[in-house]
C-alpha cells in the first residue's frame, strides 16, 4: 500500500487549529505532565499573543503558520510568522538586512519560524511521537517553498535545537551559533550547596549581595498558578512598560497579553515580587517548563541595591533547586550573569536566502563567526565563579 501523502496548510490564525492537534505536536508524549517541556511553543501561549494583539496586524509579526497533514490528520506544526522588521528576535540579522538592502535587494517581508520576544532555545520543528523525521522535512521544505514561490529574501529559525540545527543543515540551510547565560543544577540540595562549588571570593560576594538586596524593607514573595491574583498582573504591566520604555522604547506585549495570561497561563507563571509598605514595588515574570525555569521580565517602581539581581537570578536558583528543575534561562545578553552562576551556552538558529551569492558570503561570515563564539565561551568559562578542579581560588 503506498503511504499517504503529505500536505502543508499555512494558518494566518492559531484559532483555526485544535489546540489538542497543536499541543500533540508541541509537547508529545506528555499530555498528563504538570508543566509542558516549552511552555512558549504550546497552544494557549502563542494564542495569547495573538488574541491579545501583541502580534498580528500592525506589529510586524503577521502569523503564518505551517500545519503538516497525514491523511487529514496532524503530524507536524511550526510557529511562523511573516516579519516586516527585525525587532524582537534577539538573534538578530540587522547586518545581513543591510548588507541586502545595499546591493539593491528587498530583504524585508522574510519568514521567521519562532516564538516572539521570546530568546529562548526550544523545539521548533514541532512534530508528534514517531514523526520526527518525516515532520522535520516537511516543515523545512515548506519554509523554503513558500519563502522561494512568494520571492521573499530568507527564512529563518531562531533559537532551534541543536538536533534541529543539523536537520536544517542537511536540508540546505545555513547554521549559525550565538551564546547566552545559563545556570545548570549540578544536583545542589540549596544554595548554600550551590555557593560551595564557588570561589571563596564569589561566595562572600554573593552572600554580601543577597543580604544588601533582602534589605529593602519589604517582604518577597513567590506566587504561582491560583496564588497569582489580578492585582499581581497590574504591577507586572507597570513594571514590565517601564522597562520597555528605557531598553526598546514601545514595550512589545500588550497590557491584555497580561489579563489573558491570568485566564490562561499563570500554572505555567512563577511571579517574584517585591512588597514595601504595601505596595508592589518589583518583580520578575518567569515560565516553568518540566526541566527549567525560564526568566523572561523584569521592573521595578523604585530602585532598591541589588534588588534586580535578588529576584531574577537568586530567587531563581532557590526555586530551581526546591523543584528539582535542571537549569534556569535568565534570558538574552549580560555578562553580569556570570559571576551569579549562569555560564555561557551555545544558542542555534538556521537561515535559508533565496539569493545564491549572498547566502554564500554569509556562509563565510557565519564559519567566522562560530569560530568567534567558541572562543568566547571558552574565556567567559574560565572566568566564571566556579572553582577549578575542585581548589579554592581567591
């Protein structure tokens, strides 16, 4: 009997699949566990974004997204959207656009397979259990078809998993390697178990900080799933607006992308929140996946020492640690994570360009530039807070 044929759907609405279908996809083989394995790519996150306006008409992030059919039924979906900037990716191509426009190209619309405002490594080629493969090809030769039939200049898949990055590259697409800070969970019983793998310097450091930080005159707290409460969310929308006001001047999530994530995703939410006098005063909004707590947000109404670092990399690691969790990804850019324990790793991206010599001289600046960030990650390593080969350092 000759095997069913596949077909390739592009959705410009999340709400035109089942999100059953979607999540069987996104998170496989796990549909009773108590957080996804990536809560960015599930049904209910991404359907968030777009009912709450943060993408789709007007922001640059039109969804497109592509839904791979086996006899009507889903094997395979990927989070696509048809870009008319480069603003939120965190792996950015702001060169590669220049270089384009310069020679005369149009570089924008492109296609971007991703989680928006998100820098977080994850699945991307979403497949359901026993549809890897054949999912995975499907999805890259559909990106690259529709990028080529439409004329647009490239695809892209931002912060894809390394197995990902090699299907991508087998099927003709170029591989490119960043870096960002991660905290790994060496099996550490507390903090203090944490701290003993560290210098004696950095130890006191962060003994030091944490007491400065803790000494705001208020109380902090940790809040998730029924605790978290509608005012918990105005202050984050306060916070969150303050801080996209000074780093990228139009904050990129909607004030209801909050009031949804109450409805629909606080079980998938760690708030830590600072209080003085009765009033929010900080806070930071983390993701819990099934191995990791993702930091995404952060803001404060008043600037307390070392608040900043107490609640989104300490309080972190307090938590990661009670829940068994193997890492904490405190998000994009920031060396001053390393000193608190969060060393530099690979992040993976693939890139397809419909023009031929150009995709060869980014070829060439992407074998460079990998070269750079191993060395990078190399230095920044050894320069981390760890004590090497288990001798004190001062």
């Amino acid at each position: 009997m000759a095997e069913t044929s596949l077909e390739i759907e592009i959705l410009g609405d999340l709400s035109r699949i089942d999100a059953d279908d979607w999540d069987a996809c996104a998170d496989p083989g796990a549909p009773d566990a108590n957080h996804p394995a990536d809560p960015f790519t599930t049904h209910r996150f991404l359907a968030a974004l777009e009912e709450s306006g943060s993408v789709g008409p007007g922001t640059g992030w039109q969804p497109q997204h592509l839904v791979v059919r086996r006899g009507g039924a889903v094997i395979a979906v990927m989070p696509l959207y048809a870009k008319s900037h480069s603003q939120g990716e965190y792996i950015f191509d702001f060169a590669f656009a220049n270089a384009y426009e310069n020679a005369g190209g149009r570089y924008y619309p492109k296609l971007q397979a991703a989680v928006p405002f998100t820098p977080v490594t994850g699945r991307r080629l979403l497949t359901r259990q026993g549809e890897t493969q054949a999912g995975r090809a499907a999805l890259l030769e559909g990106l690259a078809r529709i990028a080529e039939t439409n004329r647009l200049s490239s695809a892209h898949v931002t912060f894809c998993t390394g197995e990902e990055m090699e299907a991508g590259r087998e099927a003709g697409f170029l591989a490119r390697v960043t870096q960002q800070y991660h905290w790994v969970n060496r099996g550490y019983g507390d903090y203090e178990e944490f701290l003993s793998a560290l210098s004696s310097r950095k130890r006191k450091n962060l003994r030091k900080e944490r007491a400065t930080a803790q000494d705001f005159g208020g109380r902090i707290h940790r809040l998730t799933s029924d605790d978290i409460r509608p005012e918990h969310w105005d202050a984050m929308w306060r916070f969150y607006r303050d801080t996209g006001a000074r780093k990228w001047g139009i904050p990129y999530l909607s004030r209801d992308f909050f009031d949804r994530a109450h409805q629909t995703l606080r079980d998938d939410v760690l708030l830590v929140m600072a209080e003085r006098a009765g009033h929010w005063v900080a806070g930071a909004l983390n993701f819990i996946g099934r191995d990791a707590l993702f930091g995404r947000y952060w803001g404060c109404v008043e600037d307390h020492p070392c608040l900043h670092f107490e609640l989104c990399y300490h309080q972190a690691i307090d938590y990661a640690i009670e829940r068994g969790l193997a890492r904490v990804e405190a998000g994009a850019q920031g060396e001053h994570k390393l000193s608190r324990g969060y060393l530099p790793h690979q992040v993976h991206s693939l890139h397809w360009f419909a023009d031929a010599g150009f995709r060869d001289a980014v070829d060439r600046y992407l074998e460079a530039e990998r070269a750079a960030i191993d060395e990078e990650i190399e230095v920044l390593t050894a320069y981390g807070p760890f004590r090497r080969n288990g001798k004190e350092e001062q």
